[in-house]
C-alpha cells in the first residue's frame, strides 16, 4: 500500500524546530510520508534550524526578499503553497504556530481544498496589537484548520468558545518539548568544551571564561525581537539590561541580537560599549540550548522560550505585557514583566537575591508537554488517513 503525503510546510527557525519532531514521527508511518516544505520566510535562521535536525527541505520556495512588506510576502505564500500542492497532491497539509507563512498556508490549503492541520492551535491573547500580526494569523488559521492541535486544554477552550467543532480539536501538548529533548539527548550523547561553543557563538573570550566555564557564576540569556516593543519597549529593555549589569558587579548578560534592524539598532547603540554585557548575533538552536542550559534564567519576548525553558529548570522573564501562552505564568514557570525597566529589574532581583524563590521555581513541572505531542499528531492523522 503506498504511504499518503502530508506536506509540513515552515518558513521561520520556531516553525522548524517544532515540526521537525512531527516530521521524525510521520517518517517512521507505515501508512503517511512527510513532504517538508520550507517557505525561507526567515532565510539564514531556517537553514540553520533545519541543519540542526539534519533535515533538507524536499521543496524550498525561497520566497525571502530583501526588505520584503507583509502583504507582500502574504501573497507570494499563498500563490506559491497553492502552486506545491496542486504539484505534491497531499492528503493534507501541517502548518505550525502564527507567522506569515501559516496565515498563507492555510489560504492555500483552503483554495485548493487539501485539509490542514494546525500545529499549536488556540492560543490568544484576544488583542490584535500584541502579538502583532501574529494573533490574526493564528485566529484566521483555526477556523481553516480540519485538525486543530491544541498544546494545552486552556488553548483547547479557546477553540471551543469560538465554535471550532469539537472533532476538530485535539489535544497533544507542545512539540517544541519533543524538539528541545531530542536536541538534549543529542548534545548529551557529544559534549563539547565551552571555549569551542563561546568560539563559534562570537561570545567574547574573556565572557566564556568568566560566566561558561566556571560553575560558581551566573549569566542571564536576554533575547528579544517582537514588533510591538519596536522602539521605545527595546530603548527600556536596554535600559533594565544596562542597570542590571550595573547593580550587580559579578552577573552576565548574554544577549543574541535578533537581525531585525529594529531590534539591532537600539540593542547596539544603547548597549554595545557596555563592558558587561556580550552582544553577540543569532546562535543555532543547538547552541541556544547549549546557552539556556548553562544560564541562571532568561529575560525574553519569545513564546518558544517561555514553552521550552521550564524542561531545563530556567525560569523566564517575559518581556510582554500579555501572552498566549498563560499556562506558564499560572503554573509559575513564567513571570510577565513587560518592558518597563522598573518591573524586569525588580524581578530580576528576586532571582538574583532570593535562593529560595529562585529554587522553587526552577524545579516547577513545565506546563506545556511530556515530549510525545508529536506522536499524538501522527496517530491522529493515521485515524483519519488510513
């Protein structure tokens, strides 16, 4: 009997590392073959995510352009996901998270009648300005979706209460638990000294051998890159960043600048001849394990952070005033502090100063799987496929 095709379409580094997993699952299917289709949404950082897994897209749209608009890109997803599902005839398509290249996906799909499934479906803030476009992207998906992939039974209810039928929803958990554990396994099973790893990064010599290679010191791992805090939310996250590096002589900063210029600019300009902290560009996923592992905690605006940090006992710092994600912020594995200088420092002090809290919530269970969502989503499609 011959497998049926289902296309798993990404064009971010996130969208990557969380179908890779989905992928691995659906390629040991004796009854499914996994098509992946990459976008190039985010050109550099996706071949690296894909490089990470040892994955090669079997089609690669290539759609990235240099100062590419949203309704640009937009269009050029859906025309050209259209045009590799009219060639590929899959029996369906998986598409993961919120950015642009879900959103034209799932019109694609639409138009040409091949059923989606949407990996990380139903989470929401219920404010279209933050995340911003990323919360229409995803609340255009679902409706769309025949399989919607709820991570959590709070993201379930989401769905629920905007009138998805209920065979459409199915719980699985988060697949970036699934990714972040085999990455781990992976680095486990080759360690590497930290001067190799701070080497390729760009981390400063004199940074590694202070803050990587010595057990007794603590670093914080900052990164940032979210369109609503454009501006004046990144001038006061360098702000709290350079007041922490001033209120605590012997503390890290490790900050990987996002390669939007509007994240590079003030990041540079506000911090780059800060002695304290090491700015340093994008790093592989890998190595941003390898970081996140070695880290006392995390001040970021990423969702995936917020979802894979707890597996490693790092508590997080979001830099957002909401977020879909809120299972974290419940459970205590998260903490919302904005972009206020004020509130990142004032939490950050409770990390630094207080041993006790600092414990506890490091040993909290993560909220958002046990590492087998990716399973889930294969003997779902198998149910419905075969």
């Amino acid at each position: 009997m011959s497998r049926k095709k289902i296309a798993l379409v990404a064009g971010t580094r996130p969208e990557v590392i969380k179908l890779a997993p989905v992928f691995f699952a659906l390629r040991e299917s004796a009854t499914l073959e996994p098509v992946l289709l990459s976008s190039g949404q985010h050109r550099q950082m996706i071949d690296q995510a894909f490089a990470v897994f040892g994955l090669k897209p079997d089609l690669d749209l290539n759609l990235m352009q240099p100062g590419q608009t949203l309704p640009d890109l937009t269009a050029r997803v859906v025309t050209n996901v259209a045009a590799a599902l009219r060639e590929l005839q899959p029996a369906a398509i998986l598409a993961q998270g919120d950015t642009t290249t879900v959103l034209g996906a799932a019109l694609a799909a639409f138009y040409e009648r091949v059923p989606l499934g949407h990996v990380e479906a139903g989470l929401r803030t219920y404010d279209f300005e933050a995340p911003w476009p990323e919360e229409m992207n995803r609340r255009l998906a679902d409706p769309i979706a025949r399989w919607c992939f709820a991570p959590t039974a709070w993201s379930a209810a989401n769905l629920r209460a905007e009138h998805i039928p209920e065979e459409r929803i199915h719980v699985t958990g988060n697949t970036v638990v699934d990714a972040l554990l085999w990455v781990r396994e992976k680095l486990r099973r080759s360690p590497q000294a930290p001067a190799e790893t701070a080497a390729r990064c760009g981390i400063p010599a004199e940074f590694a051998r202070r803050y990587l290679e010595n057990d007794h010191s603590r670093f914080v791992l900052i990164t940032g890159h979210r369109r609503e805090s454009f501006g004046r939310g990144f001038e006061n996250i360098c702000q709290a960043v350079a007041e922490l590096a001033q209120r605590y002589p012997d503390l890290g900063l490790l900050y990987p600048v996002h390669l939007n210029p509007n994240v590079q600019e003030p990041v540079r300009r506000l911090l780059g001849a800060n002695p304290r902290v090491a700015l340093i560009p994008p790093v592989d996923y890998e190595d941003f394990i390898r970081l996140m592992d070695r880290c006392h905690f995390v001040l970021s605006d990423s969702g995936g952070v917020q979802e894979e940090a707890p597996s490693l006992g790092k508590p997080v710092l979001v830099m957002r005033e909401t977020t879909e994600r809120p299972e974290g912020v419940e459970a205590g594995t998260c903490r919302l502090v904005g972009t206020d200088p004020a509130r990142i420092v004032g939490e950050a002090a409770v990390l630094l100063e207080n041993s006790a809290e600092f414990a506890l919530r490091s040993r909290l269970q993560n909220p958002y799987g046990d590492g087998t969502a990716s399973l889930r989503i294969r003997n779902i499609l198998e149910k419905f496929l075969v």
